[in-house]
C-alpha cells in the first residue's frame, strides 16, 4: 500500500507548477537536494519515472501527469478538511453576484467546497451583467461580486486574469466568410468592445447576427454554426474551437475579474466567502 504524504504532493505539484527544482524549493521552503530527495520517494512509491531523463527541462511522463490530477486532489480535499476542523462555525447568509458564465465555468467547485466547510452559511447568487452587479452592490442588494473590470467601473481586488478566445463551432466555418457573422453581448459588455476593437484594428469585417445577455444565448448561436464570439478561456468546452491568427482572427486581451465588496461593514461569513474565493481563483 502506497502511503501519500500532503507534503510530498505538495512539492511534486510545485516542481510541476514553478517549472523547476529551485522555483519549488522556494515556494515550500526547501532545499534543492530535498525537494530531489523528495521527487525520488514518490517515483520510487509508485516505481514510475514522473518526469523525463532531463531534470533541466522538466517534462512529465504519462504517470507523471496522472499522479498530478490525483495529486491535486488530494491536497484539496486535505485544505478542506482542515478548513472545516479549525474554522469556528459560522452562521448568516451571503448574496454573491457574479454573471452566468463566471457562475457556469469558474465558481460550481468553489461554491461547493466553501458550502461543504462552512455548512451554516446559506449562500444565494445572483447572476446578471457586471455593469448592473456593480449598480447593485452600491445600492446594498449585494454583499460580494465577481466582476470583469470595467473601464469606469468600481475598484475591487484582483483575483484572477481570463485571456479572451474567438470561438466557433467544432464542425462548421461562420469564419469563412467575408464579413465574420458574430454573437455578442449587448452594448456597454468589455467583451463586446473588445472583440469589434480587434476586429477593426485588423481591418477585419464583421456584422452582428445574435445579440444575448448570457452565456447560454452565445453559445447557441456558436453551436448552430450561425456565428463566431467572443468567450473567456475557461469557458471553452466540447462543441467549440478556438480560432487564433491562423484563421484570420487577431490576438485579444486579457480580463481583469475583480472581487467587490458592499461599502458598508460586510458579515463574517461574507468576509470568509471573499477570502475563499479570492484564495481559489
């Protein structure tokens, strides 16, 4: 039987992470030799390489990559477990708005995790556009918000940068054409403004052919083959493709998501909600 230690996975996932022995050495606070001697029992636990021959150029082995999905999970669950046991418990109730495709492709495995450590505190979300989200908070309706950056937006905390994609349908070519046919949010949307920026900036043309408030609206028309959009990186999934300089599309930026927090004093629990996802994403 093959005896995992956290701190052991923890350096692995480090190495994997830093690209190097030194770079995870600092972030765990060991040596160079250790953090090898540490590599060595693991390879020599499951009796397979984890990486290539090269210990400049860190490439994992198949088991190399398996060992670190399980060893991800691992180190999650152990988090978990000593959140529940060494928090105080805490009660209330927090009103977090985010727009769906945050709440979609980024927050289910957060919200989850958090309600499983904290079971007394009942979590609603609200999902809408970052523009009203912002409005809401200022007006108290909200205690937190997940938002994209707004140019003349409210200032928040950093959380997470998202880089921008073009997509299309996985079996159809909307691109081909001479005008691109597009799927955007509505006006005001940064991801509007940027896509149709791009596109100009490239001498690109384009015409609008679906306008929708969610996420589920874009990707219908993405999916019927009707138009290109404009998605976050997280967001990608079976169905789409990404479209890059190869098929004509111009590079596009990365997003700012911002944690905001109600002006007036904020509870416990949405203070420990803030961290908790400040902390995952």
């Amino acid at each position: 039987m093959i005896d995992f230690e956290p701190g052991v996975l923890r350096t692995f996932v480090a190495v994997v992470e830093t690209g190097s022995l030194t770079g995870a050495g600092r972030r765990v606070g060991r040596t160079q030799p250790a953090v090898t001697h540490q590599l060595n029992r693991l390879e020599q636990a499951i009796m397979r390489p984890l990486f290539g021959p090269d210990r400049r150029n860190l490439v994992l082995t198949a088991d190399g990559e398996m060992l670190l999905h399980y060893a991800r999970a691992i180190l999650r669950l152990n988090e978990e477990t000593q959140e529940h046991f060494s928090s105080p418990p805490l009660e209330g109730r927090v009103i977090l708005g985010t727009p769906d495709l945050y709440a979609a492709y980024l927050l289910p495995d957060i919200l989850s995790r958090f309600s499983r450590s904290y079971p007394g505190i009942e979590l609603e979300l609200r999902c809408r556009r970052s523009i009203y989200l912002e409005t809401a908070l200022q007006e108290g309706e909200l205690d937190l918000a997940l938002v994209t950056r707004q140019p003349e937006g409210m200032e928040g905390q950093l959380v997470r940068r998202e880089p921008l994609v073009w997509v299309a349908g996985a079996e159809v070519h909307p691109e081909a054409d001479e005008a691109v046919p597009l799927a955007l949010l509505p006006e005001g949307s940064v991801y509007r403004e940027q896509a149709l920026e791009a596109l100009d900036s490239a001498r690109r043309r384009w015409r609008i052919v679906s306008v929708s408030d969610s996420i589920a609206g874009l990707l219908a028309a993405v999916l019927a083959g009707l138009a290109v959009a404009v998605f976050p990186r997280c967001a990608l999934q079976p169905g789409v493709r990404r479209l890059g300089q190869r098929d004509g599309f111009p590079p596009l930026p990365q997003l700012d998501l911002l944690l905001l927090r109600r002006q007036s004093k904020i509870s416990d629990a949405a203070k420990h909600l803030a961290d908790y996802i400040a902390r995952e994403l």
